[in-house]
C-alpha cells in the first residue's frame, strides 16, 4: 500500500513514505520488547511523567499538530485543534488516574483463615496498534495512553493517508521522554500484520476500522491466540420522540451527522423521528443543513469539511446508487459543495423500507438516512433493526424517559439530548457488528493487562 500525503482540498499530492522492510519491522519488535522488560518495572509515577509531558507538548504546539491533520484528511482547522485538545486530555487523565486503575484489588474469601486473595493488574509485552484515518490523533492517544501507562509497549499501524500525522506522534512520544522503542510508528506492508501478531512477544491487537479489515485481523489474531479488541463500524440511531425540543434535537443532528463531514463511527447516521413532530423536524434540519458552508477547511467559516480523499468520495457515491437500485429516495439539500476538492453534497435518504437492505448499510460522509416512527415502540424497533452497536441518541424533555427507551437499544452507548460523544473520561465501545472491548477510563487500560490472582494460603496440609 502506498503511504502519502494528498491534501483532499486541493488533491495535490505532497509527500509519499516507503513502506517498512521485513529487517525493519523485525528490529521494532525488538526494541518493543526490550523497552517493556525495563518500561513495566517504571513507577507509576514517572510513566504519568511522560504522558503529562505529552500533553503539553500537543497544548503548546496545537497550531502546528492540528494544521497537520487539516492538511492530511482535510478535517476543519477549528475541529482539528479540538482533536489535539482531547488527545491531550486522555493523556493527563491517564497520568492522574493509571495507578489507581491498576491499583492490586483485595478479594473476599470464604474462609478469611484460609490467607489473602490479591487480584494484580500487570503489563504483559508489545502490542500492535492499527489505528484509521478519521482522528488521526485522537486514536493513537486513546490506545497508547492507557496502555504505555500500564507499562506495556506499542507498534503503530496507521492509515495510509495520514503518514505524517502517525510520524507527528512517533515524534512526540520521543519529545516526551518515552524510551527507545516503547513506542513505535511503522509504515507496515499488509504482510506485516501476521508477521508482527505471530511473534511470541506481542501480547494482542487493537483495532479501530472497518468491518472487512476487523475480521481479517481477528481472524490472524484469533490464530495466533492473542487478544484483540475491534472498535468497528456504526450507524448510530438518532431518535426523536413527540416530546422533544425540536428546534434543538434540529440543530443537533446536523451538526452530529455533518461533523467531521460525516466521517465518524458514531456519526448521527439514523434519524428516527416520531410521526407527531416529523414534518417540523424535517424542516429544521433540512434548514440547518442549507445553512452549511462547504470551502477551504482553514478559513474560520467553513462548516463542511471536503472528504478524506477523492476515493472515499467515488465510493460514497457508489453506495448512493446502489441504495437507489434497492429502492432509496435520495434528495439532495444543503448550497452546492464545490466541485474541485473531495467534496460531498449532503443527501436525505428516504425508502428505506423492511425489504431494502440498504438500511442495513454504513454511510460514512454526509448521507443522512431518515425514518418516520409510528411511536416509541416504533422508534426503538427501528434502531434496533441494524447490525450495529456503538452508539446512539434519544431526544425528549423527560430525560427519565429518554434513559428507559436508552435501556431498550442494543448499543454500546446512548446520550439523551446530545449525539455520540468522545471524551477522555467516558468510555467508548460497541457490540455486534460493532465490535468488542472498550476503550478509555478502567476498562481500556484493562484490556491488555494480566489480572493474576495470586492468593496467600496458610492452612495445614491434608497428610
């Protein structure tokens, strides 16, 4: 695979990287792991050093690390540094918190005379990061920070057309004060993979990315016998029930479909709106979403991002129409997007009845898939009517209602009165064809740890 940088505003092709020899990879491995046979016996106390450290570094040079990612993937400049915000955040929150994380856990016995059960968390080797393309940062940072702070080391497989951003955070780590090897960014061919997952030093994989690329490195993963973790796709539902604000569920779902031009997993993808209000909210969101301005993603009044690439455009728009042929309606809203650059006109896909699969399927840019709920009945049915599970929104005034329906989706996540959010302290994670394993707080600093039982017993043996 090739790995280069083409600016998807003006798709200029602005730099390229060879990819990593099999003498290369093996040398990371190597330093990988001699880095973890000292790095786990760090102190908690100086790992949180390093990453405290990290986050200033991306606070004090935020200009020059989110113009990087405007430049790559074409994010808006504005959104850009609030991704280098948050990856700083999840940094700090693991420097403050790790410790007590992964602080021995003393467990209840039957017989107290029998001794005392400890539950210790500790690090157990190298781990293989493959990481995408739409947060270029904030995926790193919520993989490594947790883990480095665990004690255990990470190799980097990142997207192909964000190498300079990957390169970006090799050099911050470095910065940091973090030991040769314990981080590592590797420009890896696809043969790589079950290289690196086969080698006896690598504890597991982390993935976030497609269903097809999750299955391929579970199924290397799950032969090697190695834990992974696999943050997949989404189709978040975005429910609006007859007691709702309309005007601001409106304003929330253009910007929960539209942010990041619609590239994200738990992008607002399903609107599901109950038939009492669905006029009126139709109409505010087709309002708000006019009100989007497509242009250069670094002037300030840019609203809606160019894609990642001019493939990813061409392949949204295949989608497109192969979800007519199943018998979508598709309407065009939104001013005209330019024609140079990877931009996408923002579409409302309607028809999507029982028998058309596209239902079923990820959009990922600024389609928007839209329901009409008979009710709330009706409401969760539909939600619930796809093979997705990471996250989802429910809207109404009474909030005690909204978390019963939350209850009733099977999702890995739901916010009442609010898209799907990242921060650095709530956890992230799905179920179904969404994944497995969580990330951030306790339970992603916990997903590559060995929890041993080591149990003191002082009772008399029985001859």
């Amino acid at each position: 695979m090739a790995y280069e940088t083409i600016n998807p505003y003006t798709g200029e092709k602005l730099r390229t990287f060879p990819e990593a020899t099999d003498q290369e990879v093996q040398a990371a491995l190597t330093d990988a792991y001699d880095a973890f046979l000292s790095w786990r016996h760090v102190s908690f106390a100086d790992r949180a050093k390093v990453m405290t450290a990290a986050a200033n570094i991306l606070r004090r040079d935020i200009d020059k690390y989110a113009r990087l990612l405007t430049l790559e993937m074409g994010k808006l400049y504005s959104e850009a540094k609030l991704e280098t915000e948050l990856s700083a955040e999840i940094f700090e929150y693991y420097a403050k918190n790790a410790e007590d994380l992964l602080k021995p856990e003393k467990l209840p016995v039957a017989d107290a005379k029998e001794g005392e059960a400890i539950l210790a968390h500790q690090p157990q080797g190298v781990l293989l990061a493959i990481e995408p393309w739409n947060f270029p940062y904030y995926q790193i940072a919520r993989i490594i920070a947790p883990q480095l702070s665990a004690g255990n080391t990470v190799l980097l497989k990142h997207a192909s057309n964000v190498p300079q951003s990957a390169n970006a955070f090799d050099e911050l780590m470095q910065e940091a004060g973090l030991p040769k090897g314990a981080f590592r960014n590797l420009y890896t061919a696809r043969h790589h993979t079950e290289t690196i997952l086969n080698d006896p030093r690598v504890c597991g994989v982390a993935l976030t990315g497609s269903e097809t690329a999750g299955g391929i490195v579970a199924s290397i993963a799950g032969k090697a016998l190695k834990k992974a973790t696999m943050e997949l796709g989404g189709s978040d539902a975005f429910i609006v029930l007859e007691d709702a604000d309309i005007e601001k569920a409106a304003k929330w779902a253009v910007f929960g479909r539209h942010w990041n031009a619609g590239q994200v997993c738990v992008s607002s993808k399903r609107l599901i709106v109950v038939d009492a209000v669905y006029d009126r909210f139709v109409e505010l969101y087709k309002k708000g979403v006019a009100e989007l301005k497509a242009g250069d993603p670094m002037d300030p009044a840019t609203t809606l991002a160019p894609l990642s690439s001019q493939k990813a455009a061409d392949d949204l728009l295949k989608q497109v129409e192969s979800a007519k042929e199943h018998g979508a309606k598709v309407e065009a809203i939104g001013a005209p997007v330019p024609k140079e650059g990877a931009f996408f006109q923002p579409l409302l896909m309607t028809n999507l009845h029982n028998e058309n699969e596209a239902r079923h399927w990820e959009f990922f840019g600024p389609v928007t898939q839209l329901y009409r709920a008979d009710d709330e009945a009706d409401a969760i049915r539909i939600a619930n009517d796809s093979p997705f599970g990471l996250g989802g929104s429910v809207f109404t005034r009474d909030t005690k209602r909204g978390v019963k329906v939350a209850e009733q989706i099977y999702t890995g996540m739901v916010y009442i009165n609010h898209p799907t959010m990242v921060k650095a302290d709530l956890p992230f994670g799905g179920v179904a064809r969404s994944g497995y394993g969580r990330e951030l707080i306790g339970l992603g600093i916990k997903e590559f740890v060995n929890h041993k039982l080591i149990d003191v017993v002082d009772i008399d043996a029985p001859f």
